[in-house]
C-alpha cells in the first residue's frame, strides 16, 4: 500500500489528481480511518463528480461502519450509472451476501466476472456457496427474504440461471493441472527478454550444472522468482520456456483454479501439488496469478485467505522445506496487491519485471512469429519500428488477423496466398497497443508506494528518475 506521507506530499503539488486521492483514500481505508478516506474520497468526487470508484469505496466505508441499508443504497447508484464498472457489482455481492441473500449475491457476482474476469474474489465466492449456493441445495432460496424481491426478481426465478450457475462453478472435476513432462518451448523461442533469462539462469541453470561450486558459497538450486507487468509479455511463456531450457518438467497452476475448485480444501491441495513438484525436481512449478493469493484487507468480514496464504508461504519458504531442484516462479500483473510477506528472502526473493518488448525485441519476435508460416518479403525491422508499446500478444494479433485474410483469399482462389509486409503493417494499424493502460497504474505505485524501491524497473522504463 502507499504510503500516506508520499501521497499527501505528491498531493500538496498536484492537489486535483483524482487518482492520487483514490489511491490516498484507499491508504486510509487500509489502516480503517473512516473519516480521513471519507474526506479524500469526497475530495475526488468534487473534482469529478460521480467518480464510480470514490463512490464504491464510500459505499464501502458506509457498510463498514454498520450503515448497511446506506451502503446499499449508494452501490445500487453505482451499478445503475455505470453497468460496465465490475467492481461496483463485485460490492455489491458481497453486501448482499451480508445481507442473507446469496442467490442474489451470485447474480451479481456473475456479473461482476462477466464484465471483467480478473474481478474474481476467491473469498466470496466461497462465502457465497456456503451460504446456500451450491448444488441441489434448495435451502438458499428459503433463506431469501422476499422484501428485495422487485429488485431481483430477475435475477432469482429464471429457471436458466440455476443451471448456468452451476456448470459454471461446482464443476470440481475439471480442474487442470497441467504437468508436462517435456516442453518443446525453450528460451530460443522467446524473443528479447534477455535480462529475464539471465536472472532464470543464475537462479536455477547455473546452479544445477555448478553444483558444488553453488554449494560451497551456501547456495541452493531453486527458489523463487516473481515476474511482474503489463498483460501479453511474455510472463507465462518465459515460464514455460524455462522449464524447456532446463529439461525440467513443468507444472503450471493458476491459483483461481485452487481457489475456486477446492474450497476448503485449499491448502492440502496445495501442499500435493508442491510435493509433486519436489518428487518430480528439478521442476518449474509455475503459479499463474499469484495476486488471487492477496486478501483484500479491506474486507474485514474475510479471512478465509489468511491460511492459504501461510500455506503458500511455508511451502515457498526454502529454509525450512525441502525445495531443492523446484523452481518456482510467480507471475502477476499487480505485485502491489501481494503480502509483503511473499518478498521476504527464501521466498519470491526476486522480483522480475517483464517490460514491454523493445524494438530489437519486437523484431525478433515478429521474426519468430513469421517462422514457418507462408510470409513474403517481410522486413521485421521496418514493421518493429512501427509497433512501438505493443506486446508480444498484440504482436500475435498483428499475426493473427493478416494471417486471416491470407487465408480467406486462398480460401477464395484455392491456392495459398502468401501474408506480405503490407497486409502486416495494416493489421498493426487496426491493434491498438495494450501496455500503455496498465503503466497508467504501475506509474502511481512506483511512484508512491514503492517501499525498498521494488518498482524501481517501472520508473526506469517510464525514464523518470526518483
Ligand atoms: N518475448 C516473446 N517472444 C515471443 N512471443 C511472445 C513474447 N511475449 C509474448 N509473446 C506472445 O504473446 C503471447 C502472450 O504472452 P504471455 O501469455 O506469455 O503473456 P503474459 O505476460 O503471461 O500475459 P498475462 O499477464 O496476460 O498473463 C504468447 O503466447 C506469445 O505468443
Ligand atoms: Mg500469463
């Protein structure tokens, strides 16, 4: 969280910036000062009136000081004048599960995950099944009180809704966790990254060929590496990749799936699928995710993390478990959200960030996109500098969408039709570059919540100097 003495600061010099005084309020909030994160919430709402988040979080603090009906009421506003804001749903479930109505706790978490996936809330959801949601249990609609019911009517009585519900959350039996035995990515088909792959190789590759040699300084194959940034950068391939360098076998797990699959049973799956990482070392255990792990502290009603969290923690501690030849490594696009705790030496001791790729990156990585596929005439140099703040994933829409048309016109003459440089370069007119939204964000953490300087990286590359 950022610290309330930088923000006031940063304040006193930008005093309209409503993000800083979201993020001020936010502070507050964090260490329960009601009546300061209300003034910085209605700060913001007088610069921008209507402002949906400093409207959710007043709701929030209405609820937390036990004016209930006055909390609901304020995120009914919000959901009615902004029906795309997730979160406000996201509330909304929640006070609604506070209120004994599950049933409509799940329509409007639904719908907060519908509009946006990342909304999940591990927490709540569970709470929200225990409630009444699960199953065959008809209970939930007895515990319903009817006095809402005109609001929900909707929302209760469709007979589609129960079925829906339940293919999609009380599936236990498809959760994958994917265990590859061998990975045909290895590092040569990730493009740039080259700092990245050197702290992977210092952190796993070297150490397992230099045993002794690591040894003798007191240091251990293994460990744990967070990578960090914006979507589409190659987090998730990097990771795979590793375990295709190495020759290790490669275990990936998102941790929604965990949480949402396995409530209550959380931590003893937790605890298997580490010890199927040390069985089968050397092997990349790879926690897609990682945020869902961080408790949203301002939910004082939940706690149900809290154990999973320590689980993770001491199978993650190399001290005291046994972790030799399991690499793990993390990724996530908010490390802010995360415990501190996950930082700690023995633990994601290294933190990694994944910038965008830059320009000699993005030609290797258009060169490796065009491998093996009918491209004429391509000049990757021309086409990276035309793609400045995309990632590798909107490089791979570049790809995706020439390719198509490629194919429809082969489709049409029936003979195959070669993706020229131009059907390129006007397909990266029509990919909006998807990076530059989340530095938006990072920029205000790095800058005011950056204790030990963890996002020094972000500032860095934005070229600001602290
Ligand atoms: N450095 C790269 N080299 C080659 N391809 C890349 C690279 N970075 C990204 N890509 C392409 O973009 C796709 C998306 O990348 P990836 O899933 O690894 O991103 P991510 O950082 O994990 O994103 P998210 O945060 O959304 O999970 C990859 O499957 C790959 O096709
Ligand atoms: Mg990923």
């Amino acid at each position: 969280m950022a610290d309330i003495a930088s923000l006031k600061q940063a304040l006193a010099f930008s005093p309209d910036n409503v993000p800083l005084l979201l993020m001020l309020g936010d502070a507050y909030l964090e260490q329960f000062s009601f009546e300061e994160a209300r003034t910085s919430f209605e700060a913001a709402l007088r610069i921008d009136p209507g402002n949906p988040q400093a409207r959710l979080q007043i709701a929030r603090i209405l609820d937390l000081e036990g004016r209930g009906s006055e909390a609901i009421l304020r995120i009914e506003q919000v959901c009615g004048d902004f029906p795309s804001f997730a979160p406000a749903w996201m509330l909304r479930a929640g006070f609604s599960l506070n209120e004994n109505r599950p049933r409509e706790a799940r329509d409007f978490y639904e719908r907060a995950v519908a509009l946006d996936p990342s909304a999940k809330n591990e927490d709540l959801l569970k709470r929200i099944r225990q409630a009444g949601g699960t199953r065959g249990g008809g209970e939930g609609r007895e515990a319903v009180p009817q006095r809402n019911s005109d609001r929900q009517a909707g929302a209760f009585f469709d007979p589609d809704f129960e079925d829906d519900f339940d293919e999609d959350f009380d599936d236990d039996d498809d959760l994958e966790i994917e265990f590859e035995q061998r990975t045909e990515v290895d590092f040569a088909r990730v493009g740039g990254m080259e700092s990245v792959k050197e702290d992977i190789r210092m952190k796993i590759l070297y150490p397992m060929e230099n045993r002794e040699l690591f040894e003798a300084y007191g240091k251990k194959a293994g460990g744990g590496v967070l990578l960090y940034g914006p979507p589409g950068c190659g987090k998730t391939l990097i990771s795979r990749a590793t375990a295709g360098e190495i020759r290790a076998k490669f275990l990936s797990v998102g941790l929604h799936q965990i949480l949402d699959m396995w409530i209550g049973k959380s931590e003893e799956k937790l605890h298997e699928i580490f010890e199927m990482a040390r069985r089968n070392a050397p092997a990349v255990l790879f926690f897609d995710e990682v945020d869902a792990l961080a408790a949203d502290r301002k939910d004082m009603r939940s706690s149900a993390g809290r154990t999973l969290i320590n689980q993770f923690l001491a199978e993650l501690d190399s001290e005291a478990s046994q972790n030799d030849g399991v690499l793990v490594l993390g990724a996530t696009n908010a490390p802010w959200h995360l415990d501190s705790a996950f930082l700690r030496p023995g633990r994601f001791d290294r933190l990694v960030f994944v910038p965008p790729p830059d320009e000699p990156a993005r030609e290797e990585i258009i060169r490796l996109m065009a491998e093996g596929k009918p491209v004429a005439g391509l000049d990757s140099a021309a086409l990276a500098k035309k793609v400045k703040d995309f990632s590798g994933a909107d490089l791979k829409a570049v790809f995706d969408q020439a390719i198509e048309g490629a194919l429809s016109e082969a489709m049409r003459n029936g003979k195959i039709v070669p993706v020229t440089q131009k059907d390129l370069l006007r397909a990266a007119k029509n990919v909006k570059p998807s990076t530059r939204k989340w530095f938006e964000s990072a920029r205000n953490y790095a800058l005011y919540a950056n204790q030990s300087g963890f996002y020094d990286d972000i500032l860095h590359y934005l070229g600001i100097q602290k």
